[in-house]
C-alpha cells in the first residue's frame, strides 16, 4: 500500500507546535513507509493569509528537519476544480443553493440556544424546485437517516447520527470554496491516503466523508491525534507562552531536541526517551499515538535540550550555536570562532539552552570586560592584592595547564588565609566580569596569555 500524507497549515500566523507535530507525525509516518510527505499551504483566507507567514512554516519546518517532497501545493491555484467539484454535486443532486438570510439563520441559532440544543441548519431550502435570482450559499446535502462510521486509526471506531451533521456550505455567495470542500478536493487531487490531524477535525472528517462517497472517491484513512494541552491543562492556543516554534527556536532549543521532544509528545515506544532522526523513522508507528492529550512541559523541554547540549560533538554543537547568534543576537567576530570551538567543551556545562552557551561565552565575544555594579563591591583591597600576586606569578609561567595554575592558587589561598572562593571570585570578576560563570581554569586557558594579564591589570 503506498502512504501519501500531508501538513495543511493556514499561513495566517507563526507556525503552532500543536501544528509542527502533526507535521511531524506525518512525515515519520511517511518515510516509515518509504512514501511521500507533502506540504499544502491553504491560503484561501485572503484578508488573513500573508505571505510571511507562509515563509516561516517553510523555513521551521525545515529547520525541524520535517522537509516536504515536492514543491509546496498551494490551495489558492486550485480554487477552479474547487468551484467545479460544487457544481459537479449539485448536478449530481448532492448540494443546493440556499437563499437564507443572515437574519433567518440567527433566529434558528436563537431557538436552538433558548432550547440548549446544538445549531443544525433547519434545511429549509433543501428541496426547493425553484431557482431564485439572488445570491446563495450552496450547501452539501448530507445523509439524514443512518450513520457514518470512520475506523480511526488512533482512536478506534466512530460513529455517529447522520442526524447531526448540518447541510453545511461547501461554497460562499461569493462563489469562494469552504474548508470542507477545498480540503477535500485537494486531498482526492494530491493522492492523500492518511489524513493525520488533530482530533478537533474529528466532525470534519465526517463531512468530508459524505463528499468522497457522493463524488465516487477513494476515502482515505483517517488519524486523529489529540490536542496538546498548556501546563494548565487547557487547550493550547497562539495567545499562550512557547506555543509557536519560534518561542523555542529565539532561547535556543536544538531543533533535534526539540523534534525528540515533541515526537515523545503523546507518542511512546518502550521505554525509550531519546531517539535519532533515522530511529524515529524506524520505530514511528500510530498504534503508539495516545488516546489522552498531551501536557505541553517546558521543564522537560528544557532537559531534553540540555542532554543533547551535553552529548553533541562540540564542532556540531558550535554550528547550532553560530546559527542561533546570527540570527538572535550580534554576529561574532571570525576571529574568535577557534577559540569557542576550543571553549565548547566547557560552556556548555549546565547550559540548557543555547542562549545559556552564549552567555557563558561573552568573556570571550567581547573585547572588553564590562563588570557589573554588585561585583564591583567585590573587589576590595584584598582583592587587587590577590589579584596582583596572581599576574606576578602567573607571568612566569612558561606551559599553561591547570596543573601548572593549581599550585599558584593554592599559594595564594595559604597565604591569605583564605579558600579557593576568595582566591578565584576577584580573578574570575577581572577576567569575565561577573562572580559567576565558567570555571575558573577552563577561563584562565582560553585566554591568550597577554589578553588575561590585561585584562587582570586593569582592575
């Protein structure tokens, strides 16, 4: 059986995650089963739809490393075979032109509010014979008797009263398509065989059911995945904090941490945490996906990203890191690149996110140590005195390690009486311009000799 499947966002705001993981899911589902992953832009909502929107759905996906085969189908060129697939039911007695006022249609709202009853359009013009010459909506006319049954592939058998589903309008009094329509045409039209979306589209897929019949086409299987909850427990939306993938890519999360995390979101195998991108190809099956929506967790979030952060070789984890400051903060300066490369190794210790990496890299970024107003009252006479014994020392030192620094600590720790916190906070301060930071040794050898005495001397 050949797997085709797609992503089907509206480019009328920032990428969702609720979104980026049924992208996600799609496309595991697809190479799983060496078949096609395609991306349908939907843009038919003209006054919303921007073409900026549609740019960065592009680029986050790709940046997720969830790439669509094929160029991009875009709804809007196929508006036409919409349009003619309307007319086509109509012939077929399958739709009607429906001449109802907005004013008729909010009197029956009203009545099946005051009776606290769902609003099924009464079907008022559902069988007339004549045609009249104003503007109408054409509605699909659904089955009334009966039931539809949908053999969901994550959440079992469902089935409902045909009873319960309205006359709905596939085509506007402007001649402009609806989702239901438009939707359903271009998923016959690209050859979709899984529809995988969220299981609020569960109604839809009903409706869009009753078109595949009435046209004679092929039904696709359905998935419904459940909806990705906020840390409060309700339904996550725009208006939220990290709800869209950009919120995680500006704090620097690695976008494989992130695509392991939301893989992980809803979806299990065994008791496995961590998965590489061929694993999750390998091991993706829906009769892993949940019934139960997922709890959006920025903690875990953060933990993925510091494990990956942590086990990354250091000349990938610099390039994720070159590729956040480009974009985030101020470009660095190439001069200094081979000594991050070099510094990786211990700027990443306890960073959970690259904007941490580049914090804990600003000592090395900026020519010149700007100390904060609260560690300046640090340095006291003691201090420079340290300080001052340290640069005598230090400059006789012909290798540097931490085995040749340790022992001038430790002598200027004996000699003052003191610990290693009183020895190494005022050299630390001088050095990066904050008491807290890397380590001390890790600092003092990533240095250029000549750059840590001047920096030390101008204290």
């Amino acid at each position: 059986m050949s797997f085709n499947c797609r992503f089907a966002p509206s480019p009328t705001g920032p990428l969702h995650i609720g979104g980026v993981r049924t992208a996600l899911f799609n496309w595991l589902l697809a190479k799983k089963n060496k078949g096609k992953y395609f991306l349908r832009i939907e843009d038919t909502d003209k006054e919303r739809s921007k073409d900026e929107f549609k740019k960065q759905i592009i680029s986050s996906l790709a940046w997720l490393g969830v790439e669509h085969d094929d160029k991009e189908y875009i709804q809007s060129k196929n508006i036409n075979k919409h349009v003619s697939i309307a007319e086509e039911l109509i012939k077929k007695g399958f739709a009607y032109p429906c001449y109802c006022t907005e004013k008729e249609l909010e009197g029956q709202k009203a009545l099946a509010k005051r009776k606290k009853l769902p609003f099924v359009y009464n079907r008022k013009c559902r069988d007339l014979k004549e045609k009249k010459d104003v503007p109408a909506v054409i509605r699909f006319k659904s089955k009334i008797s009966g039931s539809t049954l949908i053999k969901d592939l994550v959440q079992g058998d469902r089935n409902i009263s045909n009873s319960t589903i309205e006359d709905f309008v596939i085509l506007r009094k402007d001649k402009s398509p609806t989702y239901q329509l438009s939707a359903t045409v271009d998923d016959h039209e690209m050859k979709i065989t899984h529809v995988i979306r969220g299981d609020d589209h569960m109604i839809n897929s009903f409706k869009q059911k009753q078109i595949y019949e009435a046209m004679k086409w092929r039904v696709p299987n359905f998935a419904h995945i459940p909806l990705i909850h906020s840390e409060k427990g309700k339904k996550l939306s725009k208006r939220d904090n990290a709800s869209t993938l950009e919120d995680y890519i500006k704090i620097g999360i690695i976008s494989d941490a992130l695509r392991n995390y939301l893989l992980r979101l809803g979806w299990s195998y065994k008791d496995k945490e961590i998965f590489t991108k061929q694993e999750s190809i390998d091991l993706f099956d829906l009769s892993g996906v949940g019934k139960s929506p997922s709890k959006l967790d920025m903690a875990r979030i953060l933990s993925i990203n510091e494990t990956y952060i942590k086990t990354i070789d250091e000349k990938n984890l610099f390039e994720f890191f070159k590729e956040y400051v480009s974009k985030y903060k101020t470009a660095i300066d190439q001069s200094k690149e081979p000594v991050l490369i070099k510094s990786m190794g211990f700027l990443k210790n306890k960073a959970k996110t690259l904007e941490d990496v580049w914090n804990n890299a600003q000592y090395i970024v900026k020519d010149k140590v700007e100390i904060e107003s609260e560690d300046k009252k640090l340095i006291d006479d003691l201090s420079k005195a340290i300080i001052k014994e340290f640069i005598s020392e230090y400059k006789k030192l012909s290798s540097l390690s931490k085995e040749t620094l340790e022992p001038v600590i430790k002598s200027l720790i004996n000699k003052h009486k003191t610990n290693f916190k009183g020895v190494g906070q005022p050299l630390r301060i001088a050095l990066v311009g904050s008491r807290f930071g890397p380590g001390l040794y890790d600092v003092i050898l990533s240095l250029d000799k000549t750059e840590v005495i001047k920096r030390l001397n101008q204290i």
